[in-house]
C-alpha cells in the first residue's frame, strides 16, 4: 500500500456522511426550505419529511411512539437535556443523581454543575474492563434518587454495559435511567422497552450522518423540563427552528443502520478481532484496554509499555494512519483520560494508550497494513525511551 | 500542530543513545506526567564534546531533547547552561501552548546533567585530597 493512500480509523472523533445521507438531504437545502410550524404547502412538506425522519429514529431504538423522539443539535445537548432536564423538573422528589465515572464529558459535566446547585451525585467506579459496579448501584439508589446516567457503551474502551440490569435495578427505586447511546447506536442493536430505558441519547454523526444533529428518546410521562427555551418547538421541550436538512439527514442515517447494521456488524467483529491480535501477539508488554467481547464492534484499544501514546499517533500518522490516543476531547488537557484512570490504569499506562476505530469504509487490506507497521513504531521509540527494560533493548 | 521542523527532528532525532562512560547524567520529568528524559554529556576543556538523550514522551518531548543536543554540543558549559527552555523552542519554530511547559524539559535536562558533572568533579578533587 502506498503512503499516499490515507487510512481512518478514528471514526468515534468523526465520520464520514453516507452518500445516500447527503442525497437525502440536499432538497432540504435548495428547494424544500419552508419551516415545519408554517401552515402553507412550503411549511408542510417540511414537516412531513420531519415527522418521517422521527419515524425511522423511532424505528432504529423500537421506540413505543414517534412522538418519544426529541430532536436536538446533538448528543452533548441531549445528555444535557436528560440530566439537566430531569433533575429540574424533579427536584420536589429528591436531588440525587447516580452516574459513572466513564462517562462522557457531556454526562460528567452537567452532573457537576447541578453538584453547585445542591444536588448530590454519586459516580459509581467501574471495573477493570469498565463494567458498572451493580452492587454499589444497588446500595446507593435510595427515595431521593430520581435519575440514573449511564452510557450504552464507553467510546473510548468500547465497553457495552448490561443496560437490561441496569433498568430492573434502578426501576425498582423508582428512578429514571437516562442512557447514553452515542458511541453505540448504529453499531448495536438497541431496543429502548426491552431494555427499560427512560432517556436515550442518539447521534447522527456516530452513525454517519451529519454533525450538527442528535436526539433524545424520552419515554412517554417521564417528567422532564426543557433546557432551552423560546418559540415551543419539539412539543415545548426543545425550542428553536428545527435544522431540517440535519433532522432529514439523521433520519436517513438511522433507516440505514437498522437495514444494514446486522451484516456490517458482523464485517467490522471479523476486522476489529484480527486487528487486535495483530497489535498484540507480536508485540511484548502490550495490552488491550476494556473487555475482549464485550465490546463495541469497532472499537480496538490498546496500550504499549514504556511510550508514550502521542508519539505512536504521530509516527501512525507518518505513514498515513488516522488514530487517537483515546478522547479526542481530552487531548487538549494533556492529562490521561479519566476513563483509562478509572480502570485502574496507571497514569504511565494510560499515557501509553492508542484507540482504533473502525467504521464502514475500512478494509481488510488496511487493517493489515497497519498490523505490519506497528512493530517498528514501537521499536524505534522504545529505543529512545529511557524506560525500556534492557531485555527489550537488541 | 507541530511545526515542520519538530516534526523533522521527531522523525530523525539527532543524538539519540547513552554515553556509556557519560561525565555527567540528568534525569527530568517522570512517567507519571507522560514525558521523561535522559541527558548524557561528555566533557572536555570544558566543552561539551558530546551529549546524547533518551525520552519518553510526546512529539514535543522527543523533538526538544533532539533540538538541545544540536544547540549545546560543542558549546562551553557556561554557555550551554545559559540555554533555556525558550531557545529550545524558538529554534524548533516554535511549540504548541499547551506543549510549552510540561514537554520543554530538555533544558532543565541539560542543566541537570552539567551539574552533574560539577558535582562529580568536585568529588573527584576532594578524593585526591
């Protein structure tokens, strides 16, 4: 393979749109401009392709109604809505929150900030692999707890966690479970009654439709308050002129995922599996990061002792391969990302980690070629490295 | 985000090893915070008359520590101590905000490493004594 032939896999920090996606939405831009509150012929065909694109949202989570999906500007807003959202709305039943401590920073964050407004919130700690502790969540729901946050799986370790538990424990206190699906939903099936979940974080760009648009699935009662305010849109819970091109876009996307997430599930398994044995087994005091199965589709983590995670990216990226040293949101802070602390990882070891993701364009051939480069790129910096152990050294 | 010329020295680091029989060793950093080096310095008349590093760390670890052998070798020590975290990375064209505190070691490596030697030095005349 070429150097001038680029390879991505950090599809969790962005992905391409579907070209079927950008067909879908292009009317939406040029011709079908009309707002979907305007009465005239303009204002209602925007409004049918809205209420189409809330269908197939619906669909892809086997949501009880259309009417359950709230359109958002993405997934940060909808976690801010459904945490923000509920405890407001519910104060006069109690004021603590149960969250993770994985979670992403649009979870963490809002949790933090209803803490100065006299909430309590407890982050559960999570295993080795990143599983939730069940046990802890048991003992610390109690009557003042109205929300539980946790995410479907953890971008960044790909971990899936058991959502169906999770429900029947929170459930039998009576609290909300709010789940974050935006690094799972179009990789995994997702079944919102099924699984008994209250609140649902969707992304279209996470399923390859555009930035710029997201959802919240809120079960039909669940008493939330909207977070932004103004003309009532989004049945008064989300107000603003709807992005219809984006909404159309996110409709599309999902209609996609349902059809084609069996078959291409399956493809990426088969790819992330081979890459994760390539990355490893040739290669001493290397490690993988999160669970071996139970993880997302995608999603290939792994660390390397004695390196540092930058330094193999920017080698990575020399010979043309896009990856991340975990969250892309983290890496303006230099410090070890708080999910690879939380699994117990060491801040050396967490500084050593790299994370592959996977999506729909990625091959076989491209899975190869970087299994074949990644020895010397960890050789070479093991040589600088003053903390590689003299076996290592030739 | 990195200039041309970090990258260049991230890509070919000049200097990178050990001195076996070093005069003067300084370690900065630590794994913990995700950059560490090593500094090795040969003395004489002196001069620093070769100087090699080890890191662990960043692009910018990699490329300050490759940068601050080329600017001190052949140098006396009173000048090569006068080289400070700046010059390192004025003469990378610059760093990165973020990069400038915690990856910029390489200065306070060879200052580390000069003192070292100073400290051996003045050991190995009160031996004699």
């Amino acid at each position: 393979m070429s150097k001038a032939k680029r390879i991505y896999m950090d599809h969790t920090a962005g992905r391409p749109v579907d070209p079927r996606v950008i067909e879908a939405m292009l009317p939406y831009m040029k011709s079908l401009y009309g707002n979907p509150s305007s009465v005239h012929s303009f204002g209602q065909e925007a409004r049918q392709a809205m209420e189409e694109a809330r269908t197939k949202v619906a669909e892809l989570i086997n949501a009880e109604s259309k009417e359950s999906i709230i359109f958002t500007s993405g997934a940060t807003e909808s976690n801010n809505m459904a945490i923000k959202g509920v405890a407001h709305r519910n104060r006069d039943r109690g004021t603590h929150i149960i969250t993770s401590s994985i979670e992403h920073m649009s979870v963490l964050n809002p949790c933090k900030f209803l803490m100065k407004r006299g909430f309590k919130v407890t982050f559960l700690p999570v295993d080795q692999y990143g599983f939730v502790d069940l046990k802890r969540l048991e003992e610390e729901l109690n009557n003042e707890t109205i929300l539980v946050s946790i995410t479907y799986a953890n971008g960044e370790i790909g971990t899936v966690q058991p959502i169906k538990e999770i429900s029947q424990i929170v459930h039998s206190k009576n609290a909300y479970l709010h789940v974050d699906a935006t690094a799972a939903n179009g990789q995994v099936s997702i079944d919102v009654k099924n699984e008994g979940i209250d609140l649902l974080t969707i992304s279209s760009n996470d399923m390859y439709g555009p930035k710029g648009a997201g959802g919240l699935y809120i079960k039909k009662g669940t008493r939330i308050e909207p977070i932004i305010h103004g003309g009532g849109q989004e049945r008064g819970l989300r107000s603003g002129t709807e992005n219809l091109p984006s909404i159309v876009g996110l409709g599309k996307a999902a209609e996609i995922a349902k059809k084609e997430m069996p078959i291409e599930r399956k493809r990426l398994k088969k790819l992330r599996d081979k890459l994760i044995k390539g990355l490893l087994d040739p290669i001493p005091y290397s490690f993988l990061n999160g669970h071996l199965t139970k993880r997302l589709p995608n999603n290939v983590a792994v660390r390397y002792s004695f390196i540092e995670g930058e330094s193999i990216l920017l080698s990575l990226d020399m010979m043309g391969v896009a990856a991340s040293s975990g969250s892309a949101c983290t890496a303006k802070t230099l410090e070890p990302s708080h999910v690879l602390r939380a699994i117990g990882l060491k801040h050396e070891e967490a500084h050593g980690s790299l994370l592959f993701t996977l999506g729909k364009q990625n091959t076989e051939e491209e899975v190869d070629y970087v299994i074949s480069i990644m020895p010397d790129i960890v050789k070479r910096l093991r040589a600088m490295s003053p903390l590689t152990p003299k076996e290592l050294k030739e | 985000m990195y200039s041309e010329k970090v990258m260049e020295h991230f890509r070919n680091p000049r200097n990178m090893g050990e001195i076996p029989d070093a005069d003067g060793i300084g370690t900065v950093g630590n794994p913990v915070c995700g950059d560490m080096m090593t500094i090795y310095i040969k003395v004489k008349d002196n001069r620093l008359i070769d100087i090699k590093f080890k890191t662990f760390g960043c692009g910018a670890a990699i490329a300050t520590s490759s940068m601050i052998t080329e600017l001190a070798k052949g140098k006396t020590l009173e000048e090569a101590m006068k080289i400070n975290r700046g010059d390192v990375a004025d003469a990378l064209d610059g760093l990165p905000t973020v990069k400038m505190h915690c990856s910029n070691l390489a200065a306070d490596g060879l200052r580390v490493a000069i003192e070292d030697y100073y400290r051996k030095q003045k050991a190995d005349k009160e031996m004699k004594k």
